[in-house]
C-alpha cells in the first residue's frame, strides 16, 4: 500500500473512532465472504462492519486517543463494527451471531471513549433496546395520563358526595330549639290565641230581671 494510502486509510479510521458511539472489535478468522456479508446484514443499519489492518488501527487509535484501550486488542486477522446506532442492537447481532458462527471472536471495544470486554459486551447485549425502552416509557406515560383524566372526570362527583356529607352532618350536629313559651295572663292563666288578654266576665243577672 502506497504511503499517501496509508494516509488515508489512517485518517479513515480515525474518524470513524471519533464519530461512532463505540467500537467492537472482532477476530473473524475462518469465516467465509458469505458469512461475513450475512453479519453486515444483519448489524442493519446499528454498525458497519469492516476488515483492518492491524498496524494502520493501531496508529488510528492513537490518534483518537484510545491506544490504551485498543491496541492490547489488534492481534490476528482483525474486523471492528463501528456503532453508528443503537449500540444495544449492534451488540445483540454481534453476540447473536457469534453464538452461531464460533468463528467470529469478540475481543473487546470501546463505548463512548471507554474499554470493554468481552463479558460487557455480552452483557450490554442483554440490555432492553432503545426502541423497547421507549415503547415502555411511551405505555407508562398513556396509562399515567389516563389515570389523571379519570381523577379529573371524578371530582365534581366526588365534590358533590363529600358537600352532601357534610350538610348531613351539620343538620345533625345542631342542636332542636326550644318550644315558645306561652305568656301568662294578669290572672295567671294563659294568654289567649293570637296575643289578646281575655276581657272581664259578663255580670250575670241581677233578680228580678229578664
């Protein structure tokens, strides 16, 4: 390879470092063209998988600041997906399809800026996917808000009910008022209906008379 093609090669991966959300790296030794286009396939459109040489990744990653974390890793024939979208799925094809295919050999990689091993890999592929976690969050807000509106639909009900309690329990609590006393009369008897003092008696008949 010409050196103006190392260049670019080098500049190539770099910035695939730097722009991808992660980087898995891979030993596809034995795998066939099919099988690797079968594994491209199926990564969709979560990562690109592709052969690199080991010499021009490493001179890659260190100039996207990662050597710690790669170059340990660059030995034998080497193929990284480069996580462009949901790095869960891309982990679940790449754990998927090495459970099928032992001949691809996860070694390790890098999420956002930080190593992986192996066994993280795995267990980032046993994670709920984003568009999973979204229709769960999606589910979870539609039955809080119905709940909300159901509340909302039941207060004036409620309002009612509970003005209705209380005006029962205040007729309760009152206490009954006194009977109005009757006013005595100028001879200790009662007074007449209506308020009137009974007049004087009629005299009776003298003798002699009528």
């Amino acid at each position: 390879m010409a050196r103006a093609e190392k260049v670019a090669a080098v500049a190539e991966l770099t910035e695939r470092f730097q722009t991808s959300a992660g980087a898995v790296l891979t030993e596809y030794r034995g795998l066939s063209v099919a099988q690797l286009a079968e594994l491209r396939k199926s990564l969709g459109d979560n990562a690109t998988f592709a052969v690199v040489k080991n010499t021009l990744t490493k001179l890659a990653a260190t100039e996207a600041g990662l050597a710690d974390e790669l170059n340990g890793l660059l030995s034998g024939p080497s193929a990284i997906a480069f996580v462009q979208g949901d790095v869960v799925e891309a982990a679940k094809g790449l754990r998927d399809f090495s459970k099928a295919n032992p001949f691809l050999v996860i070694k390790g990689g890098v999420l956002e800026g930080k190593g992986m091993t192996p066994a993280e890999i795995g267990k980032l592929a046993d994670l709920e996917s984003r568009d999973v976690l979204l229709a769960r969050l999606a589910g979870a807000m539609k039955a809080s808000l119905s709940g909300a509106a159901a509340t909302m639909a039941a207060l004036p009900v409620q309002m009612a009910r509970l003005l209705a309690a209380l005006q029962d329990k205040l007729e309760a609590a009152a206490p009954a008022g006194p009977a109005p006393a009757a006013e005595a009369g100028p001879d200790g008897g009662a007074a007449a209906s209506g308020g009137e003092a009974a007049g004087p008696a009629t005299p009776s008949a003298g003798p002699g008379e009528g």
